[in-house]
C-alpha cells in the first residue's frame, strides 16, 4: 500500500551528517587531510589529493566498530554495546604521467573508490517512572479532530484492511488514531460516525516507561576521482559520487500503571523502519604547495540530492487487569491490533547541505607532519522536496527554525621512525541544532600505528569520539526525552600497496 509523507527533522538530519570513516592512516589522524592527499580516503576530503600519489596505488580497511550507550530517563539509568565488524574502505588510484617534459601539466590520477561515511548499528534501552505523561497522549494528540469513522474498522471488517484502508485514504495520522481507538486507548465523547473529541482511558498518575531502540544500516559513498598535478605546487581534483542508503529501526514502548481510574493498565507499541535510498553529490578541490614544507588545500563539496523510499510497519498490545465491560456486554481484557500491513510511502527527494573545507598542514620533510583541517557545513539549508508540496513546506521550517550552521575542526599529526609512523589526532564537531541540547558537540581522538614494508604498508589505528543526545521519544504526546551518552569506539586496520 502506497501512503503520503510521514518524514521529519530526525530522518533529514540523519543522511545529513558523516563520520570520520576510511583508511587507518586517514582516521589516524582524526580525518585532518584535506592538505596531505596521497591516501584514499584523503580523496573524500579533498579530490586533489590522488594526484599526490606518485604511483599507482591501491587500499582496503576493516573495521571493528564498538558502540556504548548510557541512557537516562527519568529517574532510570541504564547501559548497553554492540558492536560489528565491517569492510570500511575499499579503493585505487592510477597515476599517468605525462611524457610531454615541456607540459606544466605533469601527471594525471584516475581513481575509484568505495567509503563507509555513515553506520547506523546502535542499540540502546531506556526506562524510568514518568510522574505526567503516557502513551496515551500519543494516541489522543493524532485522533483528536478526526472523524470516528476515519479512525475505526467497519462492522466485520479485519483489522488488515481497516487499517490499510484508512493509511490510503486518510494517512499516517489516522492509522495511529486507529491503533489507538481499536486497542482501547481512546474513548469517543459521543459514539458516532462524527464524533472528533476523544478521550484516554489511561489515567493521571505514574507510568512505568520502557524504550528499546535497535537500528542497524550504513550510508555508503562510491566515489570517481579524476584530479590532476600543474607545474610542482599545484595539485586540482574532482569527485563523482553515488550515495547508498539501507537503514533498519525498530522500537518498542512497554508502559504499566496502577492509576485509579485507569482502565487500561499495560501497553506495548512497536514500530518499524526500513528505508533505501540514492544520491548524487559533486566534490572539487586544489591542494597548493606554497612553501617546500607548506600546503594549503580548499574542497567544496555540493549539496547531495537523495532519491528516498521508506516502509513501516507496527502492532500494539494492550491489557486491562479489571476488564473492560463493552456495550454487547462483553469484557475485554486484554487487545492485539497487529494488522501485519507493510506500509510503502511514496518516494520523495532529500537534499542534504554543502560543504566548505579549508586545510594547512605543514611537512617535516620526511620525519613527519602537522594537518588541521576547519569544515563548516549549514544544516539549515537541508531540504525536503518538492518544497512546494505542504507537508514538506512545513517540515523544512522547522528544519529552518532548529538547524543551524556547524563547524568541525580537526588536527592530526604523524612522526616517523624508519619504517614506523605514529600518529594521533583530535576533532570537534560543533552541534547541527541552534539549542545545542537535542544534539550535543562531538569530541574524538585517534592513534594510530603504521608500518612500511616498501611497496606493501600496514597500518592500525584505535578512533573514539563521544556525544550527548536528548532522544525524543515520539513526534507528538509522549514528547519526552531520555538523554543518550554515546561513545563509538573503532579499531581499523589497512592494507594498502604501490603498484
């Protein structure tokens, strides 16, 4: 079944951002290689960067990803990891040089390239007593001012179609309505077809609240790099890229209560996310030699423009421990409203920020270096499209009105010892949200270990990086949040070699 728009700020933010992902020497030095070039990943940052190699040159990471989250809600506290093992990185440049001795155009670099940018593994629990709102608000939020009949299966009807039937005609809005009106949840002020007052069967009071979150997915980059060397200090370079989205969510509520007056005492609400999707994007860059020790590089990379599908899915339990005593005499006790009705959303068009990116690192001939690397990308500018179409007009104000500008900076050093090179870096990553609340700043560090065999190098490198989230639970009703300590701790390991 094909259903209108349900997406907000949470689903745009996400394909918005990116991670520090790639080659170990590259995280090595916390990402601060828009200057340096000479390493695949590097080509992400700034396209420049391959026609810095001197020979052709080929690389492959893994990595082992470990996420901790702690979670505060209310007045719980809990903990949780997973972690995973994936191929990170995955790529080759080819180095032409130019036979033409008189040409200032000395050398030109063709490369193909695949590079994690985003992982989406995280699972987390939450659970606390929340003293004012319930479950129940959600569902009164949506029903409110629709008609019962829009919201409510027919006489005979299955639960199936009732609700595939009223996601087609009426939307998502009214499908929540429905799970609410049908386990119970919501009583009509007066039971008619036009009846759009309603009101909870829950009662004031406390709630015992549980959320379990689990996602799992990937956006992933696969990049064409042409880039080309002028004279002996100028180095210019452009990027294709194709994007991959394949996202999976799935959450679960548990809340219980033993108000007076309630007469429904448990509720179980799950919901589903799946979403693939496709973009495009374009990165130019230069990298300047303006000293024998000194570069400079600038990359700009375009908005990325995200052709998007998302299907859900959800079921609800609810249970009454006295009963329920209905109008043909019968007493409910507990409901199941699992339609098992995949809803397919129709596709819609994401674009995503530009962003700027100005380098200096500085060579210590060949015992070592020195790169910082300053990003700013305006998060504000993310676009949900047509933006002529209502629903998504709306959407982007309150993107307009929540996001702002946010810069990331990044240092990174190496320091060599024969065959050996250390290295380290650190990086901040300023909050996309004007409040600084919702999403907090990123911190990290990285160290890394490399070793050259010659045409064959080795390289490993420990990353982590640490934010602070106030997760909001629902989009409406239950509004409350449960704060999130993140910690992404990554072990990458590259195998890289000249040909």
């Amino acid at each position: 079944m094909s259903l209108s728009y349900a997406q907000d700020i949470t689903d745009a933010l996400r394909y918005a951002k990116d991670d520090v992902q790639g080659t170990a020497r590259y995280r090595g030095l916390s990402g601060a290689f828009g200057a340096l070039g000479g390493d695949m990943s590097a080509i992400t940052i700034n396209p420049a960067g391959s026609s810095v190699f001197n020979d052709s040159h080929i690389s492959i990471s893994l990595s082992n990803q470990n996420n901790k989250t702690d979670s505060q809600y209310f007045n719980g506290k809990d903990n949780a990891s997973d972690s995973n093992i994936d191929l990170n990185q995955i790529g080759a440049a080819f180095v032409f040089e130019n036979r033409n001795l008189d040409s200032k155009w000395k050398k030109f670099t063709l490369g193909i390239s695949y590079n994690k940018i985003e992982d989406y593994n995280n699972d987390w629990f939450a659970h606390g007593t929340n003293n004012n709102n319930s479950i129940g608000n959600y569902f009164l939020e949506n029903a409110n001012g629709l008609r019962l009949d829009e919201i409510s299966a027919f006489q005979g009807e299955s639960y199936a179609d009732a609700y595939s039937d009223i996601g087609i005609n009426f939307g998502n809005q009214n499908q929540q309505a429905f799970l609410g009106y049908e386990s119970y949840i919501l009583e009509p002020e007066i039971n008619e077809d036009a009846n759009t007052i309603y009101t909870s069967n829950i009662a004031d009071g406390e709630y015992n609240q549980e959320y379990t979150y689990a996602a799992t997915g990937y956006n992933g980059k696969f990049t064409i790099n042409a880039s080309t060397q002028y004279g002996e200090n100028l180095f210019l370079g452009v990027n294709l890229n194709t994007h991959f989205i394949n996202y999976e969510r799935s959450t679960y509520l548990f809340e219980e209560n033993n108000n007076t007056g309630s007469l429904i005492n448990e509720v179980g609400f799950q919901n589903n996310l799946k979403t693939i999707g496709s973009g495009v994007s374009l990165q130019l860059g230069g990298i300047l030699k303006i000293a024998d020790n000194l570069r400079v590089g600038l990359s700009y990379d375009t908005p990325t423009w995200y052709t998007i599908e998302d299907e859900t899915s959800q079921s609800i339990k609810t249970l009454s421990y006295d009963g329920i005593t209905l109008e043909d005499e019968t007493t409910f006790t507990n409901a199941n409203i699992n339609p098992r009705v995949i809803n397919i959303y129709e596709q819609y068009k994401l674009q995503t920020p530009g962003k700027l990116t100005g380098s200096l690192a500085y060579v210590f001939g060949t015992r070592g270096l020195l790169s910082f690397d300053y990003s700013i990308k305006e998060y504000s500018n993310t676009k949900f499209r047509p933006t002529s179409d209502t629903y998504f007009s709306y959407q982007n104000n309150i993107i307009n009105e929540s996001l702002t500008a946010a810069a990331t900076y990044k240092i990174g050093g190496e320091y060599k010892i024969k065959q050996f090179s250390l290295r380290g870096g650190y990086r901040l990553e300023e909050s996309p949200y004007k409040d600084e609340k919702t999403v907090g700043d990123l911190t990290g560090y990285s160290l890394g270990l490399g070793y050259n065999f010659g045409k064959l190098k080795l390289d490993l490198t420990f990353d982590q990086w640490q934010r602070e989230t106030n997760y909001q639970l629902y989009q409406v009703g239950l509004t409350d949040t449960t704060n999130l300590d993140s910690k992404n701790a990554n072990i990458t390991m590259s195998v890289s070699f000249n040909l």
